[in-house]
C-alpha cells in the first residue's frame, strides 16, 4: 500500500500546538513525496522538538531498512499551523547502496545520505559508510531548523576554512 506523503506526515501534526486545526489540503505540497514517504517501513514519533513561532520538529525513526527509499531517521518541520515545511532525512536508497563500490565497509557495510527537503529545493548536506550516530543527526536537523539561513554542516564535515 502506498502511503502519500501529505496523508502520513499530516497525522504527525495531530498533536501539534494548534490540535491538529489545520487540514493537510490547506497546506502547500512537499514534491519529494517518494523520498520522505514511509514506503513498507514500520516507523515511530519518538519526538517533538518545539522551535520558534509555534513551529515544532517532529522526530521520526524507522525500523529495518527497507524498499527503494529506506531510512533511519527523519525529522519533519511543521509550521503553527500545522503544515509541513521541510524535512530532514537520512537514509541508504537502493540506488545509492548499488552505487556503492565498497560495500561492505562501515559498521553495517552501506553508504547513508543526509538529505534536506524544502519545497522548492533538494540538498544533500552529506554522505557517509556506516549508520551516522543519532545525536549528531538530531543535533544537525535542530541546528538547520532554528537557524535555517546558517546553512548546513553534515556530522563529521567541517566547513571551516
């Protein structure tokens, strides 16, 4: 069963700061849907992570990797209102693993990805063999969140010069 992208993230909303007041068709479409969609992974809200003007981040993680699009994380940005805004995922796709000429290398032998998913853009703020450790992925989601116009440094990268 195909799960759309609008339906499944709008039931995370449910228990946001307005109480689920807006309606997923009131809100502007996300255009990643097969990226951020669930796809046949079991997965679990373990998180709600407040930010400015009533904005809230829910975190999000999955159960065993699975289908094209798999993850292990995923934090979603809701605005007051309760629509999606952007979302942060990090996940090991198909085509990403069969790119990979090394697996085998890491602590689970993929390559992950650390993706930044905004209406008009996609971003990929990082790649790395091996599962990234959660604290440094939560800490990067909640940083590029708070402070969006302060770009984006992917756990383990360095930008400074």
């Amino acid at each position: 069963m195909t799960v759309h992208l609008r339906h499944w993230l709008a039931c995370l909303a449910v228990s946001a700061a307005t109480g689920g007041a807006a309606r997923a068709q009131d809100c502007a479409p996300l255009p990643w849907g097969r990226f951020l969609s669930p796809g046949p992974q079991e997965f679990q809200v373990v998180n709600l992570h407040r930010v400015r003007d009533g904005a809230a981040i829910y975190e999000v993680h999955f159960g065993a990797l699975a289908g094209d699009y798999a993850k292990l994380y995923l934090f979603a940005e809701y605005d007051a209102a309760g629509c999606l805004l952007r979302a942060l995922s990090v996940g090991s796709y198909t085509a990403t693993a069969g790119l990979d000429a090394q697996a085998g290398d890491g602590d689970d032998g993929r390559l992950y990805h650390i993706d930044l998913y905004e209406p008009g853009s996609h971003s990929t703020l990082g790649m790395q063999r091996g599962k990234p450790k959660l604290d440094a992925v939560r800490a990067l989601a909640l940083d590029v969140f708070k402070n969006p116009a302060r770009g984006a440094t992917a756990p383990g990268e360095d930008r400074s010069e």
